[in-house]
C-alpha cells in the first residue's frame, strides 16, 4: 500500500474522531448550561491548532471577553483542547504545542524572555485526547495556580514549531498567529467625586492660669491677758491739795516766753516801788 492509499483510508477516521470529540464537547456544555437553576457563566471551546479560524490574523476572534455580567462566584470557564491525530498520521502533520501565559510585550513580540514562563498547557501527546480547563477566578484553590483578577489582561502564546515544541522565539505565533487575550471583566470605575478642601480653622490661643500651690499657713496667737487695772498717776482732789494746783501754775507762768500781759505788770509794780 502507497502512502497516498494509507491518508486516503486514514482520513475519513480522523473526521470521525474529530466529529466525536465535538459532539461529546457540545453534549457537556449543553448539560451544563440546561441545568435547573443555571448561571450566567459561560463556557468556551478552543482546538489549538493552526487550522481554527479564530487565529487569522484578519479578525479579532482572539480576544475574548470573559466573566462579564456574571453574578458574584460566577466565573466563565474555558476548556483548551489539544490536537488530536488518528494512527498512521504522518510526522510533518502532527502538531505538538506549549502554551504560555506571557507578559503584554512578549504577546506582541511572540518571544519569551523570561527564564521562568508559566506554562499552561503541554499538548505533547497527538495520539491521546487531552484538554485543558482554566476557571477564570480570582483565586485558585491550587498553590502557584493562575489567578484571574477583574479588569486584567492576560495572554497566552505558543511559540511551538513541528520540530521543536520548547521553542520560544517565533514559531508559529509568529506563521500562524496562535496567540490569545482573555480580557476579564470588572466593574466599572466609579468616577470619584470632588472632595470639598478641609477647613482649617484658625487656631485660638486661651489663657490658662497656671495652677497655683496655696499653703495654708496657721498662726498661732497666745492669748494674752490684760490687765483691767492700768497704771496711771495717782489723781490728786484741789481740795485736799490746793498747793500743787498752784504750782502747776506757777510753773506755767514762769516757765514760758515774756508776754505783753507780763510786761504791763511788771511794769506798773516798777512805778509802784518808784514812788
């Protein structure tokens, strides 16, 4: 048998297996999605490989926008389903991908630089039916796992050739576009309202009077007893001692300065002793 003969009895198998796998997908989802008290969530299917259309280069099918209108806890899911390839498939037809989540520069670039990527999917194995689920959530129940935070970007790329899976620099990211954006959904900002200057009021400066230390001071005072009986000159009566009445006089008159009443009798008693 030709090789030519081989692809032509191997190719209606491999559709048949293609068809399969899509039915089994859309059976899963329709389950889901019909379940009595449904969410909103949304459920999303991608075959990477370079022959799904929502990797031209000519539209935009590559960004997706997930989790939007989700009620709280409600989270789209995305299931990244590997290339799969019936036996007897011939090697240059086989492809075999690695793919990235990468930074918004190495998305545009296709080129990885940093040394420690984080990888999301390995689709090593073309004979065996292998798919990836991501829940996009803002936490992860697994340690190191992928994060979805609201309002972030994030972008997955392969940088994958049919000889050199590991490659990463070109690839075809590059030949066939195999890059995605999930853009997750947040709530929108709300704007933020202008806040009114503070009043700064002028500060007022009070007189507070230092406290003071009173001492209470107690004076003693010893009371003293007066004497009710004073001492004082004996008083003499003009009856019982006219002389000294007197003498008082006496010593008044004599003892004074000359006055005109004097001089008239002294000299009125000069005349008298004259004649």
């Amino acid at each position: 048998m030709t090789m030519t003969t081989r692809w032509q009895c191997c190719e209606p198998s491999r559709l048949l297996l293609h068809a399969v796998i899509f039915l089994a997908f859309t059976c899963h989802w329709f389950a889901l999605a019909t379940m009595p008290g449904a969410s909103n969530a949304k459920f999303y299917t991608i075959y990477w490989n370079s022959s799904n259309p929502i990797f031209r280069i000519d539209n935009t099918d590559n960004v997706i926008d997930v989790n939007r209108n989700n009620v709280k806890f409600e989270y789209d899911q995305v299931d990244l389903i590997c290339p799969v390839y019936s036996p007897g498939t011939r090697d240059e037809e086989i492809e075999k991908y690695i793919i990235y989540n990468v930074s918004k520069e190495e998305y545009e670039t296709c080129r990885i630089t940093n040394a420690n990527p984080r990888i999301i999917a390995v689709c090593d194995k073309p004979y065996k039916l292998m798919y990836f689920t991501i829940t996009f959530r803002p936490f992860t129940p697994q340690p190191g796992g992928l994060e979805f935070l609201p309002g972030q970007d994030y972008y997955f790329i392969s940088t994958s050739t049919s000889d050199d899976p590991h490659r990463r620099i070109g690839g075809r990211c590059t030949t066939h576009n195999m890059k995605i954006i999930f853009k997750v959904w947040g709530p929108p900002s709300t704007p933020a309202t202008a806040v009114p200057p503070p009043i700064t009021a002028k500060p007022s400066w009070w007189s507070v009077p230092s406290p003071r230390t009173t001492t209470s001071s107690t004076t003693w005072t010893t009371p003293t007893t007066v004497s009710s009986s004073t001492t004082t000159k004996k008083s003499k009566t003009y009856n019982k001692h006219p002389n000294e009445v007197v003498k008082s006089e006496e010593l008044t008159l004599g003892g004074g300065a000359p006055t005109a009443t004097n001089l008239i009798v002294v000299a009125c008693l000069a005349a008298l002793f004259i004649r």
